[in-house]
C-alpha cells in the first residue's frame, strides 16, 4: 500500500518541532499526545498488570508503532518497563530482558531518537531495569513489520487514525480537505470505507506478529456525536481550509473518527484543544490568544511539512498566525475538546 500526504513530524528541536511541542509538562506546550498518553496510562497500566498476572516472560517484545520523535516517544516505553519492574519485584521473579521496536514511517527522524537512547540506557542501568535493546523499525504498519508470532505487546498512540492513502471518489469534495458539514454522504463513506480496509488490514497484520496471549494497546483520534461532519472530527480542518482553499492537495488522509461502542475493552477520554489549558477542569478559555497560539503550533508541528511541500516556505509563517487567530475566535465562542478512543486487545 502507499502511504501519501501523511504528516511526519517537524524533526529536530527548533520552536514548531515536534519534540519541542509534545513537551507539555514544562512551557506552554502544545500538543496534546503527552496528556493523551497520560490519561490512557490507567487503562495500559491494567492491560500490563493483567498480562503478567499469569506469565513471566524471560524476554519481553515490545513495539510502539506510530512512534514518531520527542520525549513522548520513550515515554510510554519507560512507563512500561516501570511496571513490569514492580510487578516482578512483588512476585519475586526476575526481569524480563526488553526488546524495544520504535516504528513509525522511514521518513520519520529516528537519528535525533537515536541520540536520546544513551540517555535512556543510563537510567535503565541505574535502576537496575535489566537489559534493554531498543532499535528502530522503519516501515508503515500497513505491512508486515515483524517476524511471525514474535512481539509480546504493541502499543500505538494517535497514528492509527492516519490512513494509509487519500480515499478514492472524493470529486465531490473539492472545496475541501476533509469531512465537512458541506460534503455530500458519498465523501463521509468514502473516508469510512478506507478507515475499514486499513484498520482490518492493521489488525489482522499484527494478529499473525503477536505471539498467542500477546496484548495491543491502541489509543486514537475518535468522536463522542454519530455524525462525522460533527465539530469533533472537522473544527480544525474546517479552520485551516478557510486560510486557503486547499485544492491543491485533494484531501488529506485522516480516518473517518470511530465512535466508541459499549464494550469492555473499549475507553475514552477528551483533551482540550490546548492541554495546557486543562487545569480546573474549567468550561471557558482562559487566554483565548494564547490557546490559539498553542492550537496553531501544534498543528503547524505536525503539518508543516505537507503545507511547505505545497506552498513553500514562505507562506508558513503567515499563514500560521492568521490560524492563530481564528482558532483564538472560536475557542472565545466554544472550548473545544479532542475525543480519544481507547482499546485493549488480546491475540488469540
Ligand atoms: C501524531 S504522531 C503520534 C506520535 C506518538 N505516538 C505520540 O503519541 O506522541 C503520528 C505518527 O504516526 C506516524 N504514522 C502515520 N502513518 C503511519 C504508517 N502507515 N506507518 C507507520 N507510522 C505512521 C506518523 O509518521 C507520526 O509520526
């Protein structure tokens, strides 16, 4: 399958950088995938407790898929390593040895993650965490990454909602870049059908790599209303399109959101447009100026290169902060909150 006008992140560390922006705990930061790590933890955190409550194995597979750059990407890595530390610790059995797969698209810049692991195998060492061997998977997870029957656990946070191509028939879209409330039924089935063909196709790839009993852990971009036109998918979208009539790159390949069902492996949280203006749970922006900015690099951190791609670099910086400031117009009028859908799997 090809993999087109999928954003890979801004590497390196400047201002709009991806790993810059997916700091949140220390400035303003921006983008959201920390705290959506964060409020999946408990649920990833039972999945893992569950998984050794009954096994110790000597050697633990883990992979992150979709895992991109910055200081989210060891995050859930050493989250887990953590946990199973303290679960041994408690059964009194020994350590597994950890084999670490970070896999995100060949494009994606694993130099500056490779540049962080010394730092990582320091405090894997001094807290006696056993040997840990982290390497890269460069690759798309629409095709087979792994030997059969090889990976313990899976984990991939906000990338699966990325499509593997652009869906087909979308003439009637023309005017935008994704779902709006303007486009026809044909457009919402047409983002829906290609979600279905590479979801299964996801599922059933990693079925055939995770050994029996293995777990995967898989947090994305969903919707809590039915209708995908609805602000839940579209708001943001909607608001870059208006900069400029993106027709020139069709559309861009971001699923058709899924709606949570009932179901025990199913969870769900929200995460302000701006997470770092998540404090007091409280209805209303704050700083609507600011949250704009907030939202804007964010977004820039994980568009750029698409938008540079097609208009230069020169429209980057204007362009951005006239985003800015619509999204500082509708955070004034409504808060605006990311959905996340949560699921716990087990390969049987
Ligand atoms: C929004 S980032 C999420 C990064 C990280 N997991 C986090 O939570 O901070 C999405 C990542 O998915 C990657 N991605 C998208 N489609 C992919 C595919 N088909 N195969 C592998 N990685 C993909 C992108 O390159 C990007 O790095």
């Amino acid at each position: 399958m090809v993999v087109v006008n999928v954003p890979c992140m801004n590497g390196g560390g400047g201002e709009t950088s991806y790993a810059e922006n997916s700091d949140v705990q220390i400035f303003i930061l921006l983008l959201s995938q920390r705290t959506v790590i964060l409020k999946a933890w408990p649920f990833l955190e039972e999945t893992i407790k569950d998984m050794f409550s009954s096994s110790f194995p000597g050697c633990f597979n883990v992979a992150d898929s979709g895992c991109s750059l910055g200081p989210n990407t060891l995050l859930v890595i050493s989250k887990i390593i953590d946990t199973i530390h303290k679960l041994c610790h408690q059964a009194n059995k020994k350590l597994p040895e950890f084999q670490v797969f970070l896999n995100d698209l060949p494009r994606n810049d694993f130099n500056s993650i490779f540049q962080s692991l010394p730092e990582f195998y320091k405090r894997i060492k001094k807290e006696k965490f056993g040997p840990c061997f982290v390497a890269g998977m460069p690759g798309s997870f629409y095709e087979r990454l792994f030997p059969s029957r090889s990976i313990n656990f899976i984990h991939s946070s906000y990338s699966v909602h990325w499509l593997s191509k652009v869906p087909e028939n979308l003439e009637n879209n023309k005017r935008n870049i994704y779902i709006t409330k303007s486009s026809p039924p044909s457009v919402c089935q047409a983002f829906l059908e290609q979600f279905q063909r590479d979801f299964s196709a996801f599922l059933s790839l990693r079925s055939e790599e995770i050994v029996s009993g293995g777990r995967m852990f898989l947090t994305f971009l969903g919707r809590s209303i039915a209708d995908p036109s609805s602000k839940d998918c579209c708001c943001l979208l909607e608001l870059l399109v208006l900069l400029k009539r993106l027709t020139w790159i069709h559309s861009i390949c971001l699923a058709i959101f899924p709606t949570k069902k009932k179901s025990s492996q199913f969870s769900g949280s929200k995460v302000n447009w701006d997470p770092s203006d998540d404090v007091n749970n409280k209805s209303f922006v704050f700083n609507k100026d600011r949250c704009g900015q907030n939202v804007a690099n964010s977004i820039r951190a994980v568009t750029e290169p698409m938008l540079a791609s097609h208009f230069g670099n020169a429209v980057i910086d204007p362009l951005f902060a006239r985003f800015a400031t619509l999204v500082a117009e509708h955070l004034a009028v409504e808060k605006t909150k990311y959905i996340s859908i949560v699921i716990s799997m087990t390969n049987k």
